[in-house]
C-alpha cells in the first residue's frame, strides 16, 4: 500500500502500512483497481463519444460517483468497492457494445499498454478482458499492481506526483459535480472534461511534464465551473443563504444529527421527519444549511451539534439520538454509536448500515427515524444542565456579502478596513493546525476574515464583532468547501470596483487543506491566475521540491509559517 492523496499522510511522505485515516490495505488496493478500472471506462467513453458521438448518461453518472467514494474519509468498505469494480467493468462491456453496433472499433494504439501501468495491460484492455474476478480476495490481489508504485518507478517521482496532482483534482471535482447532478443540475462538459483527462492518463502524453501540469490547471478551470454549478444547484433549489443565528444549543425531544455536505438529503430527511416529534441537527460541513431560505423553514432543524470532522468520535458518542452521514469526512465509528449511524451515497464504513436511493433518486430514511425515535434523544434534564452557548451566524454567501459591497467598498477607501483575511479549507486535528486558530489572535481590528470548508470551526464561535465604525461584522463564514465559488465572486466583483486584479486587492488566501476536494479548489485558484496563496498546514507529500518549484516560480505559491503565525500575518498585511 502506498496513499499520499492526503495532508494528514503518515511521516508527511504517505501511508504504507494502514491509513492515519484507518484504510486498511486491502481497500487501498480495491480503491487503487477502481481508479484504474474508471481511467479504462473513462477512456472508451471519451473515445465513444469523440468519434461515434456516443454519450452514455449512466457511465456519466457511475464515474465521478464512484471516483468520490476514493476520495479521502468517504468509504472504508471493502464490498462496496467490490461493486464498483464489478458495475465499471458491466458498464464498459455495455458501452462497447453500443462502439460495436455503431460500427465503430477501438484504435488499436488505444489499447497499447503504458510502463506505468507496471505489468498490467491497459486498463481499457484490462476492462475489456475476461479477467475471472471470482471477488474480494482477486481484486485484492489485482489491485495491489495499479498503485502509484509503478507510476514512480516509470515516470519518477515528480511527474508520478503530478499525475496524482490531476487525479486528485479529478476527485474533487467529481465530487462536486455529484453534489449538482443530485440536484438535477448537469454540464455534459463537465463529465466529457473528466473522462477525457482520465484518458490522457492513460496516453503517452501522460509522460510529459508541461502536459499534465496544462491539464491539472484546465481541472482547476472545469472546477471552477463545477463549483459555479453547483452554487447555482444549492441556491436554485433552496434560495440565496441568508445571514442567520444558529443555536448551538439542544431542544428537548428526539433527535437526528445530519452530517457531511449533501444538502439535498437534509432536505429529504426534513421532509421526511415532518411532524414526527423529531429535531434534526446539523454537524460538521452541514451549519452552512441554515443559511438557506428553503432548509431554515423547516422548525424542527433546531440547531448545530459539535465541531469539524475529526472530532466526530467525540461528538456522535455525545448525542443522543440517529446520525446519518451524508457524505466524508467518515471515521470508524465508536461501538456506543455503531448501532445508530447510518451512512449514505458513496460513503461507507464496514458493517454499518447503508441507505441508497431508488429509480427515482428517492431515498427511504425510516431505519433512521426509526431508531431516532427509539433512543432516548434530548430530556427534559439534559437541556437544562446542557451548558448555554451563544448563537453563531452563517449565511454569508456571495450575494449577502455583495449586498453589503458598498459599505466594505467604503471601509476600504476611509481605511476603516485594511485588510481581508481569507482563512478557507479543512480542519483536521494535528497540532500544526493551531496555526489556524492562532491567527486571528493577531489580525489588527480594522481587518476582516472570511472562512469557508470545515476550517471555520477553529474560529466559528469566537467574537469578532464589527469593523469598528461600521455594522459590518469582521467575521463573515461563507459556507462549505464548495463555497470557495462565493468567495471568488466577492474577489473578482471587488477588483472590479477598484479596476484591479484579485492579487492586488488587500486580500490574502490562507488555505488550510486536507483531502482532494482542497486539491481541485486550489487548482481553480491556480488557473484563474490567483498568486501568493498560503498552504498549510503542511506541502502535500505527492509534490516533490522539484514539483513544487515549479508553483512557486509560477504563483508564488507559499508554505504556510505554521511555526510563527504573527510574522505570518504581517507579511500577509503587507501584500506578500
Ligand atoms: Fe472538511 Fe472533510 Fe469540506 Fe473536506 S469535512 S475536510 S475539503 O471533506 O470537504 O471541508
Ligand atoms: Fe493516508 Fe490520507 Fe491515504 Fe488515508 S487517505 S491512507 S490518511 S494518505
């Protein structure tokens, strides 16, 4: 086993033995044949489509789903791997099929294996073969020769690196893209620009430096009109967020904690608890739902429970009620809640049960809200020793922000306002990350910071009170991950007004990230020019010196001073 795809990577060099995250080696390797077997589905969708115009919605769909459930914390469940394996493998026989009655064949160079696929065929060959898969255990076995290994030993450790750079955006893109299709928004663009580069993958060209570096900043392109969908998803369905108090305290009643990103299940599990004497809570990446006009109308979504994602052990053996997990980060759960969670779409965790949605895409949440109501939920006497916390405020989306432009328009010009601080991305739990915590201990007053991604929670219950002399608040939280899109409207909408460039705004980027979805954000903020972006807490472990030279001389990319966050600061009030 050999993973890097994450900050959190053992020794800051990769995970050999078992993930810090808890993936075992056999669903390395399983993930490892996935990704292999999607670069080989990919490939013949993109040839299907370039020269018999074939387009296959279901092969659309079933790739950026199943390159999600890779990403980092989303499945640890080695037999849903096995089906995926089994359903890229059904889908390719069927697309060359249709290939087939079109009268079309597969160039024979397409097929031509490539060295860093080590002693495998090409995975289009691979797919396409009558390979016996009698299971687990043969797609263990199979899955331990398409790691990164081969790739290194072929092409070196810099451009392996930025291989994984590319698939990792592809990651973080599917992802998002996902999150839209639940939602019914599309771009054939966006599917085509995956497979496409999932193919190139899989081409000599793969070979070449400049190439696949060009193809990791067109990732960051179709990202950013992914996160563009995607924000049009959300706020088309459930309204612009608006800025909305919190509670972080429990209601008496029983209780259902949602967590993970997927606002469209929160909203079919407040439907479906309508009425039912249930309060649901949000958890983790999930507070930014509040904000939204078509989620907040619901009375019993009565408030926010816990922190990020890596204190969920801490926070689901804490709550009383069901917990449905939307979407990563996942952990291993506790035994004193194992019985009561319940994971959903690409998500899993071995032996805990599993909700999928039918035909239509409608999911049947009652093992939840059955088991919601066994368990004893918030009493009466719990309430009242819980102890009181005040309300926190999210809902700053990009139109909320731009409502109040001119008010931050004028601040910047009369120097009520110096600075703006975006401190976006994940949380996560080593100690270098209090880096992020101990920074806003030294912006001046008359500095703002935006936050977005599960990172806020370093900061999120803090008081940062207004910009003195004006009634904007200093701390504005503008939504999950995905939400880097608002943030990037804001910037460019501001270098408009000021007839400059984002870089030379008083705006500094200070990204903390941790799994792929980081990845893709960052490669949107590359492709769009963005220059001096801090990235902390730790340089990803894929990136070789030589690799990330190449950003530096680029972007100025710069390591985050997570050692000294005061000098840190300065700099960044300085422009650099
Ligand atoms: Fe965090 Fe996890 Fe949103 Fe990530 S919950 S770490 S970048 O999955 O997605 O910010
Ligand atoms: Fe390690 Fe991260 Fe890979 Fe998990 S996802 S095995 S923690 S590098």
């Amino acid at each position: 086993m050999l993973c890097y795809q994450c900050e959190q990577t053992k020794g800051g060099t990769g995970c050999t033995e078992i993930g810090v995250c808890g993936k075992t080696p056999e669903v390395a390797a399983l993930q490892d044949l996935l990704v292999y077997s999607l670069k080989g589905l990919a490939s013949l969708a993109h040839i299907a489509r370039t020269t018999a115009g074939i387009e296959d919605p279901a092969v659309n769909s079933f790739v950026n789903g199943a390159i999600f459930s890779t990403l980092t914390n989303v499945n640890f469940a080695d037999d849903r791997f096995v089906e995926f394996v089994t359903e890229s493998r059904r889908l390719h026989a069927c697309l060359a099929e249709k290939l087939k009655a079109a009268g079309v064949a597969v160039p024979a160079d397409a097929t031509a294996p490539q060295p860093w696929f080590g002693g495998m065929p090409h995975p289009l060959a691979w797919n396409g073969s009558p390979v016996a898969l009698g299971g687990v255990g043969d797609m263990i076995e199979v899955g331990g020769q398409t790691g990164i290994a081969p790739r290194q030993e072929a092409l070196g450790a810099t451009l392996a690196g930025l291989q994984e750079l590319l698939v990792y955006g592809l990651k973080g893109l599917a992802a998002y893209a996902h999150h839209a299709e639940a939602l019914g928004h599309k771009d054939p663009a966006v599917y085509a620009y995956v497979q496409e580069a999932l193919h190139f993958l899989c081409t000599p060209a793969a070979a070449d430096l400049g190439k696949v570096l060009e193809h990791s900043f067109r990732a960051g392109a179709v990202n950013f009109r992914v996160m563009e969908m995607l924000s049009q998803a959300h706020t088309g369905t459930f309204g612009h967020p608006v800025p909305t108090p919190v509670s972080l305290n429990p209601v008496a009643g029983k209780a259902i904690l949602v967590t993970g990103h997927d606002l469209h299940d929160l909203d079919m599990l407040l439907q479906q608890t309508e009425g039912k004497g249930i309060n649901v809570y949000t958890h983790g990446e999930m507070l930014p739902a509040h904000g939204y006009p078509g989620l907040k109308k619901y009375p019993h979504l009565a408030g926010h429970f816990g922190g990020a994602w890596y204190r969920q052990k801490i926070d689901f053996a804490a709550f009383p009620g069901a917990i449905a997990v939307t979407t990563n980060c996942v952990l291993d759960p506790l035994e004193s809640y194992r019985d009561s969670m319940w994971t959903i779409n690409e998500t899993g965790v071995s032996g805990v049960p599993h909700i999928r949605a039918d035909a239509s895409g409608h999911k049947d949440f009652g093992p939840i809200i059955q088991r919601a109501l066994e368990l004893p939920g918030y009493t009466e006497a719990a309430v009242a020793k819980a102890p009181k916390k005040k309300d926190v405020t999210v809902g700053f989306g990009h139109n909320a922000v731009l409502s109040v432009a001119p008010a931050v328009i004028d601040a910047i010009q009369t120097g009520k306002l110096e600075h703006i601080f975006l401190v976006g991305g994940c949380d996560g739990s080593e100690p270098q990350r209090k880096y992020y915590s101990k920074l806003h201990s030294h912006m001046p007053q008359n500095t703002m910071v935006l936050t977005l991604g599960c990172g806020k929670f370093r900061i999120f219950d803090q008081d940062f009170g207004n910009l003195p002399g004006t009634n904007i608040p200093r701390l504005l939280d503008m939504g999950q991950c995905n939400d880097a899109y608002s943030a990037l409207v804001v910037a460019t909408e501001l270098a408009k007004v000021f007839k400059t460039d984002v870089n030379s705004l008083p705006l500094s980027l200070d990204i903390s990230w941790f799994e792929q979805k980081a990845v893709a954000v960052l490669l949107t903020l590359l492709h769009l020019g963005v220059r001096n972006i801090r990235l902390g807490p730790r340089l990803p472990a894929f990136l070789t010196p030589e690799a990330i030279q190449v950003l530096v001389d680029k972007f100025n990319l710069i390591p985050a001073n997570v050692a000294d966050p005061g000098a840190d600061l300065k700099m960044m009030m300085k422009g650099k």
